[in-house]
C-alpha cells in the first residue's frame, strides 16, 4: 500500500481496510496452519510414547518372569542343599553313636 498525495478520504480508509482484511485472512489461514501441525506432531508423539511405553510393559514383564524363574530356581538349589546337609548330619550323627 503506496500512499501518494492523492490517497487521502475514502479511498485511503477503503484501501487500508481491505490491506486490513487481506493481513487479517492471512493470519486467520496461518493460525490454523500452525494448529494443524502441532494437532499432528502431537498426535505423533503420543502415538510414539504409547508404543515406547507397551516396548517398556513388555520388557518389564519379561525381566520380572525372569526374576521369578530364577527365585524358584534359587529355592529349590536351597531346598536341595539342605536337604543335603541334613542327610549328611544324620550320617555324621549315625557314626558318633558308633
């Protein structure tokens, strides 16, 4: 928008107005432009974020059914051992009274 000596009165106002306008509708376009982006970036990263946090249940799940393997396995090494010791006690108990 030039202003020259003859742009004064209505023509001016009119002019300014439809610059108004066109700044206006341009904004108004890019607002939702913007909006529409960040809609889906964020829908993006949620969908990433829920996938991160199913890998992460997975992995929790399996490292406690690891944990619990390997406690059973622990209790019954123990069980075995002192099963062990308390056999070898008798045996040892059975040669004192000799």
């Amino acid at each position: 928008m030039h202003m020259g000596d003859g742009d004064t009165g209505p023509k001016m106002v009119e002019k300014f107005t439809m610059k108004q306008k066109e700044y206006n509708d341009e904004f108004a376009a890019r607002e939702i432009k913007i909006r529409e982006d960040f809609q889906r970036n964020l829908e993006a990263k949620e969908a990433e974020l829920r996938h991160r946090e199913e890998s992460l249940n997975v992995r929790s799940r399996d490292v406690e059914d690891l944990a619990a393997q390997e406690l059973r396995r622990l209790d019954l090494e123990i069980r075995t051992l002192q099963d062990e010791r308390t056999r070898l006690l008798a045996k040892v108990v059975k040669k004192l009274k000799k």
